[in-house]
C-alpha cells in the first residue's frame, strides 16, 4: 500500500487524467451500446405505424379490389399491404390506353375514404400484354397520383 500512495504522490497528475480517461471511455462504450441496442430492438417501421390500429385497411383493400374487379377491362387485380402502403397491381387489356388508366386509377381514389388516404401510401403497377408496365404512385401526404415518365413503345420479346 506503501508503494502506491508514493506512486500517487509522484504522479498525482497522470492518476487524476487516467482516472478521467476511463470514466470518460466508460460513458462512451455505454452511449455506443444503446444506440445499436435501440437500434435491433425498435420496430422496423419506426413511429410511421403510429395510430394504424385506428383505420380499416382491410376494408379498404376489399373496396379497392371490389372496384378493380367490376371493370370489364381489367382481367385480374391484386392488393397487397405492407405497412401502410397499398400495392394495387393491374393487369388490363392492351387496347387500354393510359389516359383511361389514370381515370381509372383517379377515379378508385374516390372509392376509400378520405382519412384513410391521408394516412395509406398507395403504389400502382398496371401490367399490359405486349407494353412495359406503367407505374404510378400516391403519396399520404398528396392528393393526385404521380405517373412514372412512360415509353409508347412495345416490348421486344425476342430478346
């Protein structure tokens, strides 16, 4: 014991920054360990989840599908949820021109309800026999759908 309050004596300094130097690693290691641990532990949506209980998604998915369905254009129809984004996939006619697609889809917007719009993402994939698949896309937070830049031009199905 001796031997250490001499040592402290003659290097009271070097004790005083080590013994902050670790106190301070200490305090880091800590910070580090529960930024990552947050991270694994939240939830992969995060908060944008946040009231999702409070709407009716199923409902609206069946109003959606029910209207795609009643189409006589329209061959098949597919919605899926993830999260709270719908993605509605459509496969048309190819004699459907995208001017009716987009009233088309326009006009489903008006089948679900308004809270509901605010609070879904919604993702449309319109499939046509012979033509690239035109995509279009609503925002919670817009009222209109915004249409991907689309090429008139027919696949090549030789390639």
């Amino acid at each position: 014991m001796k031997w250490l309050r001499r040592f402290y004596r003659n290097n009271r300094i070097y004790c005083i920054m080590m013994l902050v130097s670790i106190v301070c690693c200490c305090i880091m290691g800590y910070t580090i360990g529960k930024y990552f641990m947050k991270q694994v532990s939240s939830d992969t949506y995060g908060d944008r989840l946040y009231n999702i209980e409070n709407y009716d998604l199923d409902g609206e998915k069946e109003k959606v599908e029910k209207f795609f369905k009643e189409n006589k254009k329209v061959k098949n129809v597919s919605v899926r949820i993830s999260g709270k984004i719908f993605y509605i996939t459509l496969e048309v006619d190819k004699a459907f021109s995208n001017a009716e697609i987009q009233t088309l889809c326009t006009t489903s917007l008006e089948k679900m309800d308004a809270d509901t719009l605010k609070f879904i993402d919604l993702q449309y994939i319109v499939k046509r026999e012979g033509f690239s698949p035109y995509t279009g896309s609503k925002s919670s937070i817009n009222t209109v759908i915004t249409w991907a830049n689309y090429k008139f031009e027919k696949e090549d199905n030789n390639a």
